[in-house]
C-alpha cells in the first residue's frame, strides 16, 4: 500500500498586525481563502469569540456555520493560563505543564477536567436547542477562533473533528504565537492564518476592541447563518 502523501499546507504571514476587531479580522481572512474549491464547507467555530469569526467567514462563503465546544483547563495557579483542553466527547489535550500537574496534583486535574466537562454539557444542552448538530463526515470542515493562544482548545477541537472523518480539515485563524505554528500544521490539511507574532501574550494584545461575546450574540449568529441557508434554498436555481 502506497504511503499516504503529506498534506498541503497554505500558509499566509505577513507582518504583525492589530486588528480592529473580530469583524475585521474574519473579513481579512476570507480575502486568503476565497476562491478556494471546498466540498460542502462547514464553517464550525469555536464560542464564544470564535463566533463571530466564523460567522463572517459562513456568510461570505455561503457555507453552513456550527459551533464545536471546547474548554481550556486552567492552571491552579493562574487561571488564565491555559494546562491543556477538553472538549465535547471527552476528548482531552495536555501541554507539558498540563503533564506535569497530572504528575504532581491529579486530584486538582481530575476535579478541573469534570467542571469543564459540566460546563461543556451545559452549553450543548442550551445550542442544540437551537442549533441542531451538523455532520462532519465527508465534508469540508473548516475549523475557526478569533486567535490561538496555547493552542490547547483549538488542538482538542481539531482531534475531535478528525475522528468524524471529515473530507477535508482546515484551519483558519487571524493570530497565534510560534510555538504552535508547527503542531498546527501537523494537525490540518492546510493552513490560513495572518499573523505569528513575536511577543505574544494572549490574543486579546492584537485586537482593538475584543469585548466579551454572550450567549445572546452567539445564538443571534447561528439563528441568522439558518435563516440564511434557508432562504437561500428558496431561491430559483
């Protein structure tokens, strides 16, 4: 059996940039991947920022928009600080901090993984009442934040997308720092994104205004993109 060829990789860095906003951000990012032939696209987003990326990117290409629910695992210490992620399955991801506290305080993990993993279902619970699930298989997903910072959440999400057998995985991101750049790309098909900084702290430094997204816009989103396809299967071919 033939090995299976490496994976293309589209990779977009110019130099730093500071967005505006999430709007901004998402509209600069279609200019990278228009044009580009998908296979029943699937724009899915990770909440609560990562929505109103991807919902510009849905519109623009005409493309079905979901939601993948993943969180980070905080650090004992500095809850800011990103351990490692779990998403919606039980799928879960380390970073070697993360390895190291499994080591040294499991308790804590143990405890930090089963709240997140409540607070995953609850947030199910609620979207699916409003969004029911889209399959993932033989389609082309595309998977979408506002940024990456650790990568945790983003990596988890692309683990759990993967096991469904998509088409075709792509990632589509305004921001990450270095570090991640190279697990990325081994974790996708192919790549777009705008900017791998130096000096990269969290991913609201690189954004004017990077207000907080509630519940309400990321249902008023989701709502719309249905509404949208729906109309736009009324229209005459």
């Amino acid at each position: 059996m033939a090995a299976k060829s490496k994976p293309e990789q589209i990779i977009f860095n110019p130099p730093l940039i500071c967005f505006k906003d999430r709007e901004a951000a998402a509209n600069l990012l279609f200019e990278k991947i228009k044009g580009v032939e998908w296979v029943e696209p699937l724009v899915l987003a990770i909440p609560r920022g990562g929505v109103v990326t991807g919902a510009i990117l849905a519109k623009k290409l005409g493309a079905e928009l979901d939601v993948i629910i993943a969180r980070k695992l905080r650090c004992p210490w500095s809850s800011e600080l990103a351990i490692g992620a779990v998403a919606e399955g039980g799928r879960s991801y380390l970073t070697s901090l993360g390895e190291q506290i499994l080591k040294e305080n499991p308790e804590y993990l143990e405890e930090e993984i089963t709240q997140q993993s409540e607070d995953i279902q609850n947030w199910i619970s609620w979207l699916r009442n409003i969004k029911p699930k889209s399959p993932w298989r033989d389609r082309t997903v595309i998977l979408t934040d506002d940024g990456i910072a650790t990568g945790a959440t983003f990596f988890t999400a692309l683990e759990v997308v993967r096991a469904e057998n998509p088409l075709e995985l792509i990632a589509v991101v305004p921001v990450l720092p270095k570090d991640c750049l190279k697990e990325l790309k081994s974790r996708c098909d192919k790549l777009f994104y705008l900017s791998v900084p130096e000096g990269f702290y969290a991913v609201g430094q690189f954004y004017q205004d990077f207000k907080s997204i509630g519940f309400d816009k990321v249902s008023a989103l989701l709502s719309e993109n249905q509404l949208s396809l729906l109309e736009k299967k009324k229209l005459p071919n």
